[in-house]
C-alpha cells in the first residue's frame, strides 16, 4: 500500500505543485490588504493544488512512452510499468473533478474556469500538442504555467485585476531562461525522442543567447511592481540582488562550457522565484501593517 502510494504521489509531481500553490497562495495575500477570508484561502489552495496534481499525472500519462527512453524520466510509474494507464487515467479526472467542486463551492466560478483552462492548457495543449510541435513550445506553454498567482488572486477576490496580470508575467517571462537551462543539459536526451526544444533545434549556442536576452526582459518585468506602486523598497531591493545573480548566471553561460553549469541556472531560477515571490509578500505587509 505504501509504495502504491508513493507512486501516486510521484504522479503529482510534489515539487512543481508546491511551487505551483506556493505562488497561487501568495496571489491571495497580495490581493487584500489584511488577511484573505479563510473560506476562499483554503479552498483555493486545495482546488488549485488539486487541479495541478491533475494536469501532472495527465502528463505523466501523455509521455509515458517518451519517458521511458529519457534518464531523467524513466523510472517514473507509468514508464517502469508499476501503473496502469487506465489507473492513472481514472485518478487524473478524479483529481481533476474534485478540484472543480471544490473551487466552485468554496471560491467562485471565474477562478474554476480560469484553473481548468490552465490544467487543459499544460495537460492537453502542451503536453500533447506544443511540446512536440514547435521549439517555442515552453514560450508558448508557459501561459499555463504562470497563472496560479492568478488564480489565487481571483480566489479571494473574484476579478481579475492589473496587478495580478503583473504576477502572471513574471513567472510567463522566467519560464523560458528557466526550462531552457534543463534543455541544455538534457539536449541529447531531447534528441533522442525527437521532441524539439531550442537546443535540439537551433544549437544550445543559440539558447544560451535566449536565455540572456529572456533574463534581461525579466529584469525589467520584475522591476514593474516597484514602477507601478503595487511594491515598494523591501521588493526592489530584494529583486534587484536576484536579478543580478540571474544575470550573472546568464552571461556565464554565454562564455562558459561547464557542463554543470546549465543545471547550476536551473536550480538558481528556483530559487529566485521562491525568493522573489517572498519579497513580494513581505513588501506587501511591511507597508500595510508598519507603513
């Protein structure tokens, strides 16, 4: 029972959910001025989490064979046979429908809609479709991938507003210099099962100037909280040091060929949203309770 229930774990990709609900939690904080009302906080997190557990095993289930040929991936379930497809199919929609029931009755229909178009963009649009069609597949995808502060923003609010739009291109612009780091180091194994990242495609010379050039335009995004008024010092001072080590990650790369270092970036990019998402979050108390 134990290792039946790791294995379900494992579809859910923890790690990437985390994350996922750490920056949708932080949407809700920053759409109040106090605290968001308990009902839609809880809900919201729970149908959020839900719902990207959902897309996850999907995804599991849509790559199956592709990751039983890649190192990376090839111990998972359904690649090593532990699972059936059927199995992990029925959990997958399970997940998914209690997620909506759960939005529906404990936050309000506009953040249900707007988390089941983000699970079928990642799990359907991406993962069957952009991810084998075009290089700009993690360009294009990452619009799934940066709408949890969103949906946490919606949760306890009900509307969209300017300010959550900001939190969503953050994370839509470090998508690209974030994935596209892990690219380059599994370029071969891309390659192998013919799935067309930018390094497969265009050389990883080539992504390695993309990655400047997105970092770059991640700079100037990050900086927005702080030129609009949604933040204040706290988050521009913490951003600014951030932003000046993803830079210095970035031109590294672009004159570096240490092997390790592109997963060196991908760790770092890691960290660097956890962190900033933080600042966010402080600033925002800082200035309401002490300012």
């Amino acid at each position: 029972m134990t290792g039946k229930f790791h294995q379900y774990l494992v579809l859910c990709k923890p790690r990437v959910v985390v994350l996922i609900v750490f920056t949708a939690v932080v949407g809700m904080f920053l759409a109040v001025p106090g605290w968001p009302p308990l009902l839609p906080f809880i809900a919201g997190t729970l149908g959020i989490g839900l719902a990207a557990s959902s897309a996850a095993a999907v995804n599991h289930l849509l790559d199956a064979r592709t990751d039983a040929k890649m190192r990376r991936t090839r111990n998972r379930p359904l690649a090593t046979g532990q699972l059936e497809a059927r199995n992990v199919l029925i959990f997958a929609l399970c997940l998914g429908l209690l997620a909506m029931l759960i939005l529906l009755a404990g936050t309000n229909w506009l953040t249900a809609m707007l988390t089941f178009m983000s699970l079928i963009g990642y799990a359907v649009v991406y993962t069957a479709w952009l991810k084998r069609a075009t290089p700009q597949n993690i360009v294009i995808g990452g619009a799934a991938g940066a709408a949890p502060p969103v949906l946490g923003w919606v949760a306890v609010t009900g509307n969209m507003d300017p300010q959550a739009i900001l939190l969503f291109l953050i994370i839509f612009t470090w998508t690209p210099p974030h994935f596209w780091a892990l690219a380059i180091y599994r370029r071969e194994e891309y390659a192998s099962v013919d799935i067309p990242m930018l390094p497969v495609t265009h050389g990883a010379a080539f992504t390695r100037l993309q990655i400047l050039l997105y970092t770059i335009l991640l700079v100037i995004v990050t900086t927005l909280p702080a030129l609009t008024g949604m933040s204040g010092l706290v988050y521009l001072s913490g951003v600014s040091v951030l932003n000046l080590g993803f830079l210095w990650y970035a031109l590294r790369l672009m004159r570096s060929r240490d092997v390790l270092l592109p997963m060196h970036t991908f760790a770092f990019s890691i960290t660097y949203l956890m962190v900033l998402f933080i600042f966010l979050l402080l600033d925002h108390y800082l200035t309401t309770f002490i300012f």
